[in-house]
C-alpha cells in the first residue's frame, strides 16, 4: 500500500473522475439557470423540442449521479489523506475536524453567490467519517449501507401506514426559496448578497436535509472511504473485477428501482407514505445509476495505462475541484442572475448548456494553465496550508 498510493494511475483515474463528476455539475447548474428555474418565452417549436430532450437526457444521466460521484471521492479522498498522515506517526482526525471547519469557511464564500451550495453539507457530514475512520471494513459497510437506505423515511413511511393521523410535513424551504428566487432575478448584485447570507442558505440546506441528502451523504463518504482501504481505484485484477461485478449488480438493480420510482408512486393514495417513498426509492435509483457511470469510467481508464484522451483531458479540471466549483458558480451567477446578463430569461436548455460548455473550456484552459506553475489550484493551496498550520 505503502507503494501504490502515490501511483500516477490511481491519481490519474481519481482526478479524471473527480473531474468527470464537475462537469456533470456545471452542466445541471446551467439548465437550472443556478436555481432560476425559468424556461423562456416566444420559442420556436422546434427549439421547444430539442430543448426538451436535452433537458430530459441530462437530468436523467446526471441529476443526483455527479453530486454522489462527488461525494464517493471525498470519502476516498480522506482515506488517502489519513493513511499518509498515519504513516508519517499522525493522527489525522483532530487535523480533519479542523479541516472541516475551513470546508465550512469556503461554504460560505461559495453561498454568497450561489444558494444551492453543498460544501456545507459535506463540512458536516465529514465529522461522520471521524469515529468510524478505524472501524473494520465490515463494520463500515453495513454502517453505510444502513445510512443509504434512508431510515428516517423508511420509519415515517412505516409510522404513517399504522397511523392514519400521521400527517407528514415537508416543503419547508419554499418560502426562503420563493425570497431568494426574487432577489436573484430581479435585486442587484448586494441584494443577492444580502439574499444568500439568511434565504439562501436555509433554502439550500433544508431542501438537502428535507430530501435525504443528510443520510446519502454520509453513506457515500463511507463507501469511497472503503475503496481507497481495498485498493479498488488502483489498477489490478481483483479491482477490474470487482468493477465489472459492480456494474452488472448496478445495472440489474437500476432497472426494477427506475420502475419504482416511476409507476409505484400513483397507487400509493396515502400523502404520508408518499413523501418518504418518493425519497427513499428515487436515491437508491440514482445511486444504481451513480455505480454504472463510475463503473464505466474506471474500466475504461483501466484499459488504458493514463486513460483515454477524453478522460485524462479531465485531470487538471479534477485536480482543481474545489476552485473550480466555486468559481463556476460565480460566472454562472453573473450570467444568469438579474445583475448580471439576466440570461436566465432567454436561454433554454440548449443555449445553457452550450453556455455550460463555454464555462468549462475557459476553466479548463485556465486549470491547465495554472497547474504547469503551481502544484495545486489556489483553493486546493490554501486549504492544504490552513489544514496543516
């Protein structure tokens, strides 16, 4: 392990991938118009159309899927970052809740602009990874899987059908949503500031808790935590067909979860029930689907000794997720938001889409560009020495 950890491979596939699951982000956050859900007038048919099967494929190949890809890494991140420190004689975890505490720092930043921010989330949640980081690989998975299967849906589920006066209440973000959708369309540049501190955040948070994203997240921190402890990411028979076993349970499971989530909901006649089953089942889908595109992307590196060219084009963009994460959300804002070029008001899904395109081949332009000078990108730079200071 000593060996294999600081293998260009194994970093190779995490960075393409990591990079991979941005670009999956960038796109939804553009069609979303960064929560300006607004789908603009007096367009031609036949745009109307095409605009709605991008929007369709796009959604359905990335939305819920790059945000766990995103997640899955974070845990495989902290396992690289706390088996290097345990061979220096360290102990990461008081290193790591700190480190959390700076995540939290950029979460603000990056919510200031954007209200649909998930670094805070992750700064939370990444306290999970701390009691179980020395548990057995065992232990963890069934830890994980547990969390994955969403129990407190499952208990409100099982609680409303035994108790018919169970009302089960969500939805508890509309009104810091409908302020903050007014702030960024039409307020100034300050008035989303001052929007984002209060509205924005409870929007953004409550929606992710109220959706289960509390205990997914935490599930995935933990299963990418057991790939980088079984090697999985780094080239070898045993990790080749583990994925290809992965890719086949994921694609029979993703089949039969799909049709649940799809038709099972019009016969349920309870509300109660409805709103955690349509919580509950939609992230196992999404998961299922999560596990063949990672499954795909990771085989088809491994068939490769760098990868593909399309995938090892993704590394520099990868190795500067988190300034790229944020910054793209600023030039996102500024596009769409109503200080800024007000495009949510006149770009569908095809023009945001190619909107998205533009932003990631300047950011990647960019990446390319700084990482020949520098080693890290200049978030990645200055959470590595606030981490270690």
């Amino acid at each position: 392990m000593t060996q294999t950890l600081k293998t260009t491979e194994r970093l190779g596939v995490v960075d393409a991938l990591r990079g991979f699951a941005l670009l999956a982000i960038v796109l939804l956050h553009n069609l979303e118009h960064y929560n300006l859900f607004f789908m603009p007038e007096n367009v031609p048919a036949w745009l109307q159309t095409i605009d709605k099967y991008a929007w369709d494929t796009i959604f359905f190949l990335f939305a819920g899927k790059a945000y766990a890809t995103f997640s899955l890494l974070f845990g495989f991140s902290f396992y690289i970052q706390f088996h290097n420190a345990e061979k220096r004689g360290i102990d990461f975890r008081g290193r790591f809740a700190w480190r959390m505490c700076l995540l939290l720092l950029f979460a603000q930043l990056h919510a200031l602009f954007y209200n649909g921010d998930i670094l805070l989330l992750y700064a939370v949640v990444g306290f999970a990874l701390i009691p179980v980081c020395k548990l057995k690989d065992k232990t963890v998975f069934w830890i994980a899987l547990i969390l994955l299967l969403q129990p407190y849906e499952w208990g409100r589920a099982i609680y409303a059908l035994i108790n018919p006066d169970y009302v089960a209440v969500t939805g508890h973000f509309i009104p810091y949503a409908m302020r903050a959708e007014a702030a960024t369309a039409n307020g100034s540049f300050f008035d989303v500031l001052q929007s984002n501190i209060i509205d924005g955040q409870l929007y953004s948070n409550i929606w992710q808790v109220e959706n289960g994203r509390l205990f997914q997240t935490a599930a995935l921190f933990m299963f990418g935590m057991l790939l980088g402890r079984r090697k999985y990411l780094i080239k070898s028979e045993e990790s080749v067909r583990f994925w290809k076993r992965m890719l086949i349970g994921a694609v029979i499971a993703f089949i039969p979860l799909y049709c649940l989530r799809i038709f099972v909901p019009d016969f349920i006649t309870d509300s109660s029930a409805l709103i955690p089953y349509n919580i509950a089942v939609p992230s196992y889908a999404n998961f299922a689907f999560m596990v063949i595109l990672v499954s795909l992307f990771t085989l088809l590196w491994f068939k490769k000794e760098t990868g593909y060219s399309w995938q090892s084009l993704l590394i520099p963009y990868g190795r500067m997720s988190l300034t790229n994460y944020i910054s793209q959300s600023v030039m996102g804002v500024t596009i769409y938001y109503g200080f800024g070029l007000s495009m949510y008001k006149y770009a569908g899904a095809t023009a945001s889409l190619l909107i998205a395109l533009l932003i990631f081949t300047v950011q990647l332009v960019f990446s390319r560009w700084w990482l020949v000078r520098h080693r890290q990108g200049p978030l990645e730079f200055l959470w590595r020495k606030g981490t270690w200071i």
